[in-house]
C-alpha cells in the first residue's frame, strides 16, 4: 500500500466558509519516497504535515498514513500510528538541560514531566543504542554533553539520531534546516535524506522547505505547494534537467 494517501484535501481553519490553508490536494506517496514539500511561508506545508500525523483534521477528503486513517482512527490507533512516524523540527524539541544521551533516548515523549521520568529509566543497551545513533549522524563524542551546549547544527543531528532510535516508517520533518545557514542546513539535509533512509529503505521521508535547491539536491521528489494547492510535483532529476 501506500505510505501516505491524501485524496481532495481540503482544510479551512474557519470552518467550510473560511479560505482554505489546503484546498483539493490529491498526493500519493510510495514506501521509501523522499518528498520535499516546497512552498513560500503560508503555502500549507504545516498543515499538510499536521494531517499526516492527525494534529489537523480535514474539513473535507480522505487521508490513509500507513494504512490507517488518522481522522476515523480511535485514540489507541492514533498512538499506535504516531509511534511509527518520526518528527523532526526547526524548533528541535530537545530539552537544553538534559544530557545528549536522554534527548536521544527519550523518542517523541512529551513534556517535562515525561522527560524527568525517563531519565531515571535509561538503561545501559539504551546507552550503547544512543551512541550507535550519534555515530551514525557524526556526533558520537558528544554522548555525555549538555545538549544545550551543543551548536544549532549538532542539535539538530542530535534531532535526526532521537528519529534513528525510534526507527519510524514515516517521518515528517516540518522545516528542520530553516535556523541553519546554508552550508549546515546542506549537511542536516544530506543527513536526514541518507542515514534515515538508509537505515531501512522502505522508510518514507516527507520534509517541508522553503529551499527549492535544497529540495532538489536531496530528495526524490519535490512537490510544489502554493495557496494551498499542489503547482508542481515532478521527480528531483526532472526539475533539475529544466531548471
Ligand atoms: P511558519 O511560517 O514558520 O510555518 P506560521 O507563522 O505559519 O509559521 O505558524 C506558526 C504557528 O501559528 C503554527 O502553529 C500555525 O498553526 C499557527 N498559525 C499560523 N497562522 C495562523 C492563524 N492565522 N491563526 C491562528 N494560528 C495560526
Ligand atoms: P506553511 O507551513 O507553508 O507556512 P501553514 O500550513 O502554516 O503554511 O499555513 C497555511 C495557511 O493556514 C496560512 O494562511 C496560515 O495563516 C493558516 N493557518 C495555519 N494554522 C492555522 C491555525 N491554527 N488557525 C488558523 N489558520 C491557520
């Protein structure tokens, strides 16, 4: 089947009447595909990503994320759903204050209350996953650190490693490079895009940018979004050849 289904989306956050943040999208998306999601600021890519995880309910259509159907699912399928999709963001969700290790153990658990929790459970094989992560993204020296004392660009890696342990089918990456320069965003990218799908090829990456060259030099496929509607979905090598 599909990794991700989305059939004449439409999302109006004010109800039927309000202007539409998705408006008719249809995209479907194989197992192992690298999806960039290119569009200016207010194009949807948020909200798109957001119905692929069920923070965002359709106004109208139909979405299928691996195999099931966010909306209809119940609470316990939405939590069995969300463990298999990995999420990384700009705003990197690591607690500052905690060591390397537990942000990287720690999965998409939520708040403090969580994090201090589980940071008395680490266990020694957790430890020794944790650094094979870290080796993965380049940063295994850095284990035992602060993470805030970290560089925007190593948190981030620290971000993609946390994805690595919790071993997703999907992961959705919502502007993940956007506070890097250039030259950092290229390697973040050149990360997520290789060891994450690397790891197990049947892993489905879908990552919104505002880059389009980024988008081209990293994934399979760029689809374009604007106002809510879908202007552009071609595979990276064709885009290329045209521009
Ligand atoms: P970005 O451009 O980085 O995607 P946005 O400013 O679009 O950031 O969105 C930041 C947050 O504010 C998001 O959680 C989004 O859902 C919310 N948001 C954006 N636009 C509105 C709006 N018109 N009304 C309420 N919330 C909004
Ligand atoms: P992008 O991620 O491409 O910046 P968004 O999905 O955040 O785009 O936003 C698409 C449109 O929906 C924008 O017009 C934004 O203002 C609006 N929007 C986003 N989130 C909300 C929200 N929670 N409430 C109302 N409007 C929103």
């Amino acid at each position: 089947g599909l990794a991700v289904s989305l059939q004449d989306l439409t999302v109006s956050y004010g109800g039927r009447g309000g202007r539409s943040a998705l408006d008719g999208i249809t995209l479907h998306i194989e197992p192992g595909e690298r999806v960039a999601l290119v569009g200016p600021s207010g194009a949807g890519k948020s909200t798109l990503l957001g119905l692929c995880n069920g923070t965002v309910a359709p106004t109208s259509g139909q979405v299928q994320v691996l195999g099931t159907d966010p909306t209809r699912a119940s609470s316990r399928g939405l939590r069995a759903l969300r463990s298999r999709i990995g999420s990384v963001h700009q705003h990197l969700n690591l607690v500052g204050p905690l060591r390397v290790v537990h942000n990287v153990n720690a999965g998409h658990l939520g708040n403090w209350g969580r994090w201090r929790a589980l940071r008395s459970l680490i266990r020694p094989l957790q430890v020794a996953e944790a650094g094979e992560a870290l080796d993965r993204v380049g940063i295994a020296d850095h284990l035992h650190q602060r993470t805030d004392r970290l560089s925007g660009g190593e948190q981030q890696r620290v971000a993609l490693a946390r994805v690595l342990v919790q071993d997703p089918d999907l992961v959705l990456a919502d502007e993940p490079v956007s506070s890097l320069d250039p030259a950092r965003a290229d390697e973040v990218m050149g990360l997520l895009c290789g060891v994450l799908s690397q790891d197990r090829p049947r892993r489905t990456l879908l990552v919104s940018l505002h880059d389009f060259d980024l988008a081209v030099r990293h994934c399979d496929r760029v689809v374009g979004l604007r106002q809510g509607r879908v202007v552009l979905d071609l595979p990276a090598a064709e885009v290329d050849a045209q521009a």
